[in-house]
C-alpha cells in the first residue's frame, strides 16, 4: 500500500514539474507588463467610441466577444444540468441528521442575503460602467444563496423558478442576438440599440440587457448548483 | 505596492504549502480559500478588478462551500 502511494507521489510530482515547465515555457519570456498583441492596445484605444461602454473589458466580453461569452454560458448550463442529472439519478441517499447552525450565522444569513442579492443585482446592472458584469454579479447571488442554505437550514429555492429563470435568460441572450442579426449590421449579436452618453447608465446599447440576462442566468444556475449539492444528495 | 505584492505573495506560499501538511480536511479546506484570497489581492494590484471580483465570488466563497459539503458527505480527517 505504502508503495503505492509513494508511486502515486513520484507520477503527481512528475507530472507537476511537466505542468510547470509547460507553463513556464509559454509564458515565461513575455516581459511582465507589456502589452505583446497589436489587438489587446486597439481594443484600449478604440474600445469606448466603438462600443459606448465605459468598461473596457465589458467591451470586449460581450462586444467584441461576445460569441465566446455565450459558448461559456453554455459550458455553464450543460455543467449545471449535467450535474443535477447525476445526483437527481444516484439512489444512495443517507438521512444524516444535521446540527444546527450557531446563532451569528442563522442571524448574519438572514441580515446580509439580501445585501448580498442587491450587491450582485448592481455588479451586473453596472457592468458596462464599473468594473464588474454578468458572471461575477452571478456569482455574488450563487454565494448569497450559498450563505442561505448554510445558515437558514430548511429556506429551498424554488426549482421550477430556477430553471424557468435559467432558460428564459438564456433564451434571451440568443434572441437578442438573432435580432441583432435581422436589424442592425448584420451579425450575430450586433450592438443594434443606440450608444448613448458614456458614463451613462442607459448607455452601450445591448450590453446591460446582456449583462441583466447573464447575471440572471449564472445566479439561477448556481442557486441550483447549491440546492442539488447540499439537498439532493443529503 | 511591490513591497504589498511580495507580502502577499509570500503569504499565499504558505497557505498553499500549508494545505499540503493539514491532516483536518476542513482546515486545509480554509487555507486554501486564503490562497484564493490572496489571489484576489494580487488582481487588484495587477489593476484587474474584473478578474479579481470572480475569484473573490466563485475561489473564495462557492468552490469553498462546495468542498464544506463535500467533506461532510465523506470524511473529515486524511487517513
């Protein structure tokens, strides 16, 4: 056994010094802190009058990009299903009786998630502004959630809303680009609505609206995520 | 800054060699949360907010929760 294990050792650490002259060699001679690639300074200097969005990086996720962005979504939503799919399936179920949670964290869940929710809520609503977006207001609600089910034991999210939720946004996020298709430049997922002022909320046309339907979506891919985590396979 | 960078990045050297040597899962579970928090720092510093407000949501708080209730389906202490 002991062997083995040490065997096991020697392949994880073998394969670690691989990894990491790999990585090294990749991305070991660019100079730390210079811009290598003519596109990323084309997108720095001409990103905000293209696009009307404040947020360089929001520009480039879901303006320039914005065709990956819903691969990710995808990626996301076929992990999610994949996921509940295995622990809705797996008949193994062991009653374990929990204890309960102490009284700072029964109270902080219920004092801090709707915060949490509102702060997540203007993560994604200020995408194009602030630094911030889509994902990572999702994510903020995932982990609002998260508290949830730690702290506030028996509160469940609704999985008919989660779903409904999940793939009214992601129907959205396509149809918004199938309109972009028929009215404005002609391509998928172009930026048909009017520019605005920048620094404006009302401003970059379809990237809020995007950004709305994708926080959505990951917050109530998460939230289900958790439920089918902690819940399912109790 | 670079003295903040180093500091930091020291720091997350230890908590993920620390990660290695718990035998408590639920500790090393928490080190390597540090180790997300760090990260999370570094981003800032390197001026990508973006990038930093993602590993502090998903690294710090959800892939946590997610091996909290991992461990607590299997078993707590490394054989």
């Amino acid at each position: 056994m002991k062997e083995l294990l040490s065997l096991r050792g020697l392949i994880a650490l073998f394969l670690l010094v691989v990894i990491g002259v790999g990585i090294f060699s990749a991305v070991g001679k660019i100079p730390f802190g210079q811009p290598d690639s003519e596109v990323g300074s084309a997108y720095l200097e001409d990103g905000r009058q293209e696009t009307g969005a404040a947020n360089t990086v929001t520009s480039v996720v879901v303006g320039y990009r914005a065709l990956d962005t819903l691969g990710e979504v995808a990626v996301l939503f076929i992990a999610a299903t994949g996921l509940s799919t295995i622990l809705a399936t797996s008949k193994k179920r062991i009653d374990r009786k929990l204890e309960d949670a102490s009284l700072v964290l029964k109270t902080g869940c219920r004092v801090f998630f709707p915060m949490i929710l509102l702060f997540g809520a203007y993560l994604f609503i200020h995408g194009h502004l602030t630094p911030g977006g889509g994902f990572q207001g999702g994510a903020v609600i995932g982990s609002a959630f998260l508290l949830t089910y730690l702290g506030c034991s028996g509160r469940r999210v609704s999985r008919t809303a989660s779903r409904s939720l999940e793939s009214l946004s992601g129907f959205g996020f396509v149809f918004l680009g199938l309109i972009g298709l028929m009215v404005g430049e002609s391509y998928f997922l172009s930026n048909f609505l009017p520019k605005g002022e920048l620094y404006s909320l009302l401003s970059a046309g379809i990237f809020p609206l995007i950004y709305i339907l994708i926080g959505l979506k990951v917050g109530a891919e998460f939230a289900g995520v958790i439920d089918s985590m902690i819940e399912e396979s109790r | 800054m670079i003295i903040i960078a180093t500091v930091t990045v020291f720091f997350m050297l230890g908590a993920a060699l620390s990660v290695f040597f718990f035998k408590d899962l639920m500790n090393a579970v928490v080190a390597s949360s540090l180790v997300s928090l760090t990260a999370t720092v570094l981003f800032y510093l390197l001026q990508a907010p973006d990038v930093a407000m993602a590993e502090a949501a998903i690294g710090v708080a959800l892939v946590t929760g997610i091996f909290v209730v991992a461990i607590r389906r299997t078993e707590r202490y490394e054989k």
